[in-house]
C-alpha cells in the first residue's frame, strides 16, 4: 500500500479505540476517588481533537498486536495538591504513545484577593452623644467608650491599674491623657459613667448613662465610631459626637441622607449653635445636600401665598427640560432646608428595644403605655417622606399641611428637587 489511504488507517482506528478506554478508565477512577484523593474537582479530559498528520501512514499488514492488561497508571505525576489543576491526555498519531500533562495556571491566579481590615471603632447611640454635649460631658464620654472597647470579655468593670496604664502610658496604642487628668476624668464621671471603688472601674450601661444623660429613648441607628476620633482631641470627638446624629437618622441604607432639617431644628435638638454647627460639619466631613420643592403653577395668588408662608425663599422657577409639564413652564419654586450625610457606616440595631426598655423602667413610665412608641414629632406633621406613595397616604390622612416627595435619586453636585402635595 504506497498510495494515499481513502479512510482512517485500522492501525489510526485501533489507537483511537485505546484512547477511548483510557478516558473511560480515567473517569471511573476520578467518579471512585480513587485517583485525585486530595481533591474534590473532577478529572477534566482534554475533548482536542487529535491532531492528523496529512503524509501517508506506513501501516504494515501485520495486525496491531493491542495488550489486554490494564493501563498501569503511577500515583506519582497525578499527584494533585489542594489548587487547581487540569490533566490532559494526548495521543501522537505517528508513535501511537499516550503522553499525560499536567496544568498548572499562573502564580497570579492564585494568590488571594488582598482585604484591607476596617479600622477599629466603636458603637455609639446618637442621642447618647448627643446627651453627652448637651451636658458638656464629652471629655468624660470619651474615656466611658475607650473603657467599654477595652472591655472586652464584657465583665462590666476594669482594674484601675490596667486603666491608667493603657490610657496613659506613653507606649500604649490607646494614650489619650496624662494620669493627673484621667484622676480629673474619673472624678468628673463618677456616678453617671462609672462607679470606682479602690482597684476596681464598675461601668455603667447604656441605658444608664441615657437616663443619667436626660435621653427618654434611643432612635435611630447605633453607628460605628473610629477608635482614631477618639485618641484624638476634645475638639474632634465633639464635632463626631455632633456628626452622628446625620449618621444615625438616614432613612434606610439607599438614601444615605435623611430627610431636610432646618439650622433652628438642629439647634434644638443637639443644643449647638448654627455657627458651631457648620464648624462640626467641616470638621468631622458631613456633607450636605441642597433642597427646593416646586409648587403650583405662576400666579399672582399662588406667588403672594408662598412669598406669605417661605418669605425670601421663593423665588420663580422655569423648567426648560420639561421635568413638570410642557417645556419652558413657569412655577412658584422655594428654597428648603439642606439634608446631611453622616462620615460614619450604621451598626446593627442588636439590644435597642431592650435597651429601650430599661430606659423605660428607670423612667417609671405608666403602665399601659408602648414602650416601642414611635415618639409623636416621627408621625404627626411629618412633612417629608422618601416616596410619593408614602407622602399620598400621609396626606389623605391630614391636609392641614403640605407634604413633600422626591420624584428620584438626586444626582451629585445637584440640587434635590422635591415635589409637593399642597394643603388644603
């Protein structure tokens, strides 16, 4: 036979056929575990074509003597390590041998992603800071939350020694103060934070110190203060202690701002002067977020009645886009209070109800009452809502006052723009 052959050779075929019982073999051994013992990925068998050389293949007229013994395999080169590989069977059609390669990918692929640890921090209610600066006890609230983050096996009270030595040794990753000014501290939270007696620092828990702190409840979320703020000066700790109010009172995870307040609302809440609180702002990076709401419609009334009810924050607004109606309409827009966003992440809510709940004890609250009342400022006369269907469903209730609602998310760098539902 000098000719070039019509068909696959019968020595071609034969080779193709042992092939074909190796893989089965090799997938029998990978299904039994017996072959990769070490590794729970299945064998992965090449499915290549193989590879025909187009020169005429020199096949003798002697049958193809074809062993009937097992393949032996070695244990050696399939030697599988915990990361992933892949075995490849290869057949060379000229000397008809069965070659097995192992893959091993790139030392890129598998090293692992770098994770960057979270700074450590602390948990902290708002309305506890915030009781903490009305009473201008933020130096003494300081050292209660380094007490309470040293205090882990959560005993509930430390060695003196041990606390003047983390708190105040120069070598100590946690030095805030000197000794004579952490006796001063002590002094100054005796009874409200803690209860020290001679070697020991007893501390008081939260619900305690709310109490102490005139907080009647804890709203809002806890959220996680850097342990950097407080190593930090009094200054500092004061503006995050203010910042956590914006962390805390953010509607839910999306809507990283809550909704707008006023410089004379927060001045009542917190007890810090407009001013003062521009200054915390800067300081402690809480950003803030421009507001207006778009009403009716250009009129003479409409125009004198919210001039009448906003003064010098109306103004006239056209929209070009036609966000409101046909393009280029004329309404009666105002400015609103800004909305803020907190630096700090939220913590999970854990024991605020039970928490709640001793406040509530301690207060000696009326039987019959709800202690997991929502407080009546959260429900009545509540003007901003964070969709319109929630808006409409508070403004059937009660139009005796208007009722805002954001069309969508706002875009940054943008003012936000609210529509409203006007009262009756």
């Amino acid at each position: 036979m000098n000719g070039r052959p019509d068909g696959p050779s019968p020595a071609l075929l034969a080779a193709q056929r042992r092939l074909e019982e190796v893989k089965r073999s090799y997938e029998l051994l990978a299904a039994s575990g017996e072959l990769l013992a070490d590794s729970r990925e299945p064998l992965a068998v090449s499915d290549e074509p193989l590879a025909v050389s187009d020169e005429p293949l020199a096949v003798s007229d002697e049958p193809l003597a074809v062993s009937d013994e097992p393949l032996a395999v070695s244990d050696e080169p399939l030697a599988v390590c915990c990361q992933p590989s892949t075995v490849s069977l290869q057949l060379s059609a000229t000397n008809h041998q069965l070659s097995i390669t192992k893959f091993q990918p790139p030392a890129s692929s598998l090293q692992p992603a770098t994770v960057h640890p979270s700074p450590p921090s602390t948990p902290l209610h708002p309305d506890i800071a915030l009781g903490m600066l009305r009473q201008e006890m933020a130096a003494s609230g300081r050292i209660w939350l380094l007490l309470r983050y040293l205090d882990t096996d959560g005993r509930g009270w430390l060695y003196v020694d041990q606390v003047q030595q983390r708190l105040c040794d120069k070598e100590s990753d946690l030095r805030v103060c000197g000794r004579r000014q952490l006796r001063s501290l002590l002094h100054q939270g005796q009874g409200l934070f803690w209860q020290r007696d001679k070697e020991r620092l007893w501390l008081r828990s939260a619900a305690r110190v709310a109490t102490a702190l005139d907080v009647e409840r804890l709203r809002g979320r806890p959220v996680a203060l850097p342990l950097s703020v407080l190593l930090g000066g009094v200054g500092q700790v004061r503006a995050h202690f203010y910042a956590s109010f914006h962390s805390g009172r953010a509607a839910n995870e999306k809507e990283k701002a809550g909704g707008p307040i006023s410089r004379a609302t927060l001045e009542k809440i917190t007890h810090v002067p407009a001013r003062t609180q521009r200054l915390y702002e800067r300081r402690a990076g809480v950003h803030s977020q421009a507001n207006m709401a778009v009403g009716e419609r250009l009129s003479q009334k409409n125009l004198q009645e919210r001039a009448w009810r906003h003064g010098r924050a109306t103004f006239l607004f056209v929209d070009s886009e036609g966000r409101q109606g046909p393009a280029g309409g004329r309404y009666v827009a105002w400015r609103m209070p800004n909305s803020y966003q907190g630096p700090h992440a939220s913590c999970p809510k854990g024991r605020l109800k039970k928490i709640n709940r001793q406040i509530d004890l301690v207060n000696s609250r009326a039987q019959g009452n709800d202690p997991y009342r929502v407080d009546a400022r959260d429900t009545v006369d509540r003007l901003f809502h964070s969709s319109g269907q929630e808006a409409g469903r508070a403004y059937n209730r009660n139009q005796t006052h208007d009722v805002y609602y954001p069309p969508g998310r706002p875009r940054p760098g943008q003012r936000r723009l609210w529509r409203v539902l006007p009262a009756k």
